[in-house]
C-alpha cells in the first residue's frame, strides 16, 4: 500500500470589502432584478403577440386558400380555353386557298 502523501494547501487570500460598498452591491442588485423582471414581462408579451400574429396569419391564409388555388389553377384553364376556340378557326384558315400571288409580293423586307 502506498502512503498518502498530506499537502498542505495555505489558507486564501481573504479579500476585504469596505462596508461603504455593500448599499451600491444591494442597489445594483436590486436593479438588476427589476431590470431581469422587465424583461421577462416583455419576452411574455412578444410570445403572446407572436402566437396571435402566427394564428391571424393562418386565418387569413384558409380565407385565401380558394383564391391562391384558382390563381394556380387559371393559365392552365385559360390555355384550354383559347385550344378550344382557336383550333377551329386554326384548322379553317389552313384550307383556305390562297390566291396566285403577284411576282415579289411573297418575299420579306
């Protein structure tokens, strides 16, 4: 078995505090408290106003729904119906004849 050696640790420095700096601790203390409770009421507040803006932006968001819908929905509506009424008029003017044209008239500029 070995042998505990004992150290011998000296005592700390004990640091001596003026009693004329106690009231300035305890006010700054008290301070400090007031300033921590402030400040938990104003976090409280900014979490309900942030739960009421977070449910008033998903009511109006379900209001919305059936228009943001439609408004996804419309250019392909839109584009069946414009197939609809030009193709016939596309497949009629294709059959149209075209008369002799004279010399020069069919070239670009």
């Amino acid at each position: 078995m070995s042998r505990a050696k004992a150290v011998f640790i000296p005592p700390a420095k004990l640091v001596v505090v003026a009693r004329s700096s106690y009231p300035k601790q305890a006010d700054h203390g008290y301070m400090m408290d007031v300033e921590n409770r402030r400040l938990k009421e104003e976090l409280s507040t900014a979490k309900k106003e942030a739960v009421r803006w977070s449910n008033k932006y998903h009511d109006l968001w379900y209001e919305v729904k059936p228009y943001l819908d439609a408004l996804h929905r419309a250019p392909e509506l839109v584009r069946g119906f414009l197939e609809k009424i030009l193709a016939p008029k596309q497949e009629l003017t294709m059959n149209v004849q075209q008369r002799n044209r004279r010399r020069g008239q069919d070239m670009e500029l």
